[in-house]
C-alpha cells in the first residue's frame, strides 16, 4: 500500500506539520471504517479526565485496528468530536503522539455527546 499526502500550494489555505488536505491511498486491498470511539474502559466506565480519556481512546483505538491486524499506522482518516472546543489542544497532541507524528487528513467538530460524561470522540478509517 502507498499513501500520498497532498497539500496544494496554490488555492487553499497551508496545511500545517500535523494535517494533510488530503490521503491518496494507492494498492490498499481493505479498507476500516471504524465508529466513533470513546474514552472508556473495558466496563464501559468513561475516564475522569480528558487526559484519561484520550489515553483510553488510542488504547481502545490499538485494540480495534488490531483485531483486523492493523495499527495506528493504517490510519488514513480521522474525526474528533470535542465537547468542548478547549480540548482541541490536547486532542491534537494526542494523536500527533499516537500517530508518531505522522500526519493525516483530520477534522474537528465541536459537538454535544450522547452522554455528558463522554469528552471526546475519534472515528478513523484505516487502509491495508
């Protein structure tokens, strides 16, 4: 599989280190489409903090692209949904540091949860 970021110069605005435009993905024989996933632990119980619960994202995250013998690298597209907009900060250093820094075609969007206890929430679609 190749992936090719594409960021035009002309035309649209810069993307910055952690964000592509946009992810050709070239020879990938599977794709992942992957639900929006939350920050809770194996019972079902959200972490306390944000910081708990973008740990347990990217846990949970690792152990879904895993049972379809895939890693954070395969991930190809992402989606945050941020209770708040003052979590984006350490929304995106969370996947910059789950990704290794690799970048990726990234949205954020502000929105209510289904459950207030619930701060953050990343869908992914991953290739292979």
């Amino acid at each position: 599989m190749e992936l090719r970021p594409h960021n035009p110069v002309g035309g649209v605005y810069p993307a910055s280190d952690d964000y592509v435009h946009a992810m050709e993905v070239r020879g990938a024989g599977r794709l992942l489409f992957v639900a929006g996933t939350m920050g809770l632990d194996p019972r079902g119980v959200p972490g306390g903090t944000l910081t708990e619960q973008l740990d347990l994202i990217w846990a949970n995250l690792r152990a879904i692209l895993a049972s379809a013998g895939m890693t954070v690298d395969n991930i190809v597209r992402l989606t945050s949904y941020l209770r708040d907009a003052s979590y984006a900060d350490a929304n995106a250093a969370a996947r910059v540091a789950a990704l290794g820094g690799r970048p990726v075609p990234t949205t954020a969007i502000v929105a209510e949860t289904l459950s207030g206890d619930w701060l953050v929430e990343i869908e992914v679609i991953a290739a292979g």
